[in-house]
C-alpha cells in the first residue's frame, strides 16, 4: 500500500511541475555574436509570451524564415504587438543558426 502511494504522489508531483523547454546542445556551446544574442532574447521575449518556446532544433531553416513573419503578423493583428523588421531578423538569424539540419 505505501508503494502504490509513494508512486502515486510522484507521479502527481511530476504531472503539476513545469514544462521545461529543452535546449540545442549546440547552442549551449557556442558564442554568440551581439545580433544572436539580441535575436535569442527577442524570441524568448515575444514568442515566450503567446505559446511558449519551441526548441529551435525543431524546424528546419527554411520552416523559420516563414514562420516568423507569419507570426510577427499574427502578434501584431491578434495582441496588438508589433515586431518590427530588424528584431524579426535577429530573430530568425538565432533560430537558422541552431534549426534542424
């Protein structure tokens, strides 16, 4: 009976914890010039606060240099949130620089 309770607050423990996004290994071991650096943060910023952050090893280049214009728009028509040209760019310069090969 205890093991059958012990197992089950672990199990409940970890359904309630937090949602760790992972990181590209890669990317933890490389430096990253002031433009990557600039662009990492916009997208933690902006994305961060609408859906949550995907590992940008998730989408290929090409997939990234779509996606965020596309949702630079939807931030700005739906949140009212504009991102202009220049942070759209670093964004996606950091995100080609560590997507999916």
């Amino acid at each position: 009976m205890k093991k059958i309770l012990l197992f089950t607050s672990i199990l409940a423990i970890a359904a309630c914890s937090k949602k760790i996004n992972s990181i590209a290994p890669s990317e933890a071991s490389v430096a990253m010039s002031p433009e990557m650096a600039a662009g990492k943060e916009a997208y933690e910023k902006y994305c961060d606060s609408c859906h949550g952050l995907k590992n940008p090893a998730s989408e290929s280049a090409a997939e990234w240099r779509e996606i965020v214009p596309e949702m630079a728009n939807m931030s700005k028509s739906r949140k009212g949130i504009a991102i202009d040209e220049q942070t759209q760019q670093q964004m996606i310069a950091y995100l080609v620089a560590n997507a999916r090969k």
